[in-house]
C-alpha cells in the first residue's frame, strides 16, 4: 500500500489543521471536515495541494448521522481512507447547576455520537484491507476532570472509553485505535481560559502548541506505531 489518505474531522483551524498540514507533509492525501468554516478548510486544503498532495473537504455536522454517513459514503466512492482523526469538538462550560441540555448535548454529541458516526462506516474497510489507524483526540479534562466542564469531561472520558473497547475489537486486523489528551493548547478554544492560573498547575510553565498534538498524532499515524493501540497518550507538560 503506497497511498494512504486520513480523515481529520474539524480540521480548518487549531489542531485539526495542524494535523492536516502535518500528515499532508509526511505523504499522505488529506480528507478535512468541517460545518461552518468552509473558506478555512478550502485554504489548508490549498496549502495542502501545494505540497503535491490530493485533498478534499467535506462540509457536514458531526452531530447529525444521516448527513456523516452521507458524506462519509460519498468520499468512500472517490477514495479509500486509511486514517481517522476524531478531532471535532466545542466547549460549553458551565458549573454543574447551570448547565443547559443544549451545552450538554451540543459538546457530548459532537465528540461521542461525531465518533461513532464518522469511524463505524470506515472500520469495515478497515478490515478488509487489514489496516489502519483511528486516532481520537481526546483531552486530560477527560482523565483528571476540570470544574465547569463536566459536559466536556464527560464527552471526552466516553471517547476515552470507546477508544479502549475498539482497540480490543481491531488489534487482531492490523487496526490500531488510540488516543491523544492534550492539555492547555494555544488554540481558540482557550480564549476564555483562565491561562495564568492554569499555567502555574503545568510543570514546563508554558502552553502547548498545537504543532507538537499533530506532531504526535502523526507518530501514532504511521507504521512506527504499529505495536501500539489502546492507548491514551497526555500531551500537557507534565504528568
């Protein structure tokens, strides 16, 4: 098998366009989703071509199954794809009390059903060709929990979780399902953080970039991490 193409959901900004541009550089072709920022995704797609790679970009929610597996099966008629990169996903946060069922579902949906959506139509040709790679970008609020985020911790703890089960179910097919738990990553989605007071809790003092997720995630994208799967692999500064 001399081409291979990912999948990376959410991919026209932060660490989903770092994982694009980052796998389009190591030789595979790029599928990028995304539901809104469409002129976003169409330049890292251009930025991709550049590199003499193939790329496409599918617009749809993750959220909603029939439009995922529409889309899904309509890039299957024009390509096979060999990795999945789980990147979608919104923060709502909010203590417990104040929680909305709209904030619940909006973040638990796009990381927990966006999953389930958009990898279970792929597995099977996974299985077939007896390899892959599913690579669930999950977060340490998954592992540690964080106040103010139990729709998102409880959204990536799921994915934790299902990564493990389907990484028992695909190890004997060559198929490796991992996770990747960043920490504090210089993205928009910590426009609201409280920056300084978490950096004091990070042991390297500083915040993440989302280069060094992608730079990971290729790792786990690649034949050097073909012994590896059912891992959760934290990228925070600090254990």
């Amino acid at each position: 098998m001399t081409r291979k193409v990912a999948l990376i959901t959410g991919a026209s900004r932060g660490i989903g366009a770092a994982v694009a541009r980052t796998l389009a550089h190591d030789g595979l072709d790029i599928v990028l989703t995304c539901v809104h920022q469409r002129a976003a995704a169409d330049a890292v797609a251009a930025e991709i071509r550049e590199l003499g790679r193939q790329a496409w970009v599918a617009q749809f929610d993750v959220k909603d199954a029939e439009r995922s597996r529409a889309a899904i099966e309509q890039l299957l008629a024009q390509t096979e794809i060999h990795v999945v990169v789980n990147n979608a996903g919104v923060v709502a946060d909010s203590v417990f009390p104040a929680l909305s069922p709209d904030a619940w579902h909006s973040v638990v949906d796009t990381s927990l059903d966006g999953f389930f959506h958009v990898t279970q139509p792929l597995v099977m040709p996974m299985v077939r060709r007896r390899w892959g790679r599913i690579i669930n970008i999950a977060s340490v609020s998954g592992v540690n929990g964080n106040r103010g985020q139990v729709n998102y911790c409880a959204a990536k703890a799921g994915l934790i979780g299902a990564t493990k089960a389907l990484a028992l179910e695909l190890a004997s097919r060559n198929i490796t399902v991992n996770a990747v738990a960043p920490g504090l990553i210089d993205t928009e989605m910590i426009t609201s953080a409280p920056v300084e007071e978490i950096l004091k809790h990070i042991p390297m003092k500083r915040i993440g970039t989302a280069q060094e997720v992608a730079d990971l995630v290729a790792y786990l994208a690649s034949d050097k991490s073909a012994y590896m799967t059912g891992q959760v692999i934290s990228i925070a500064g600090g254990p």
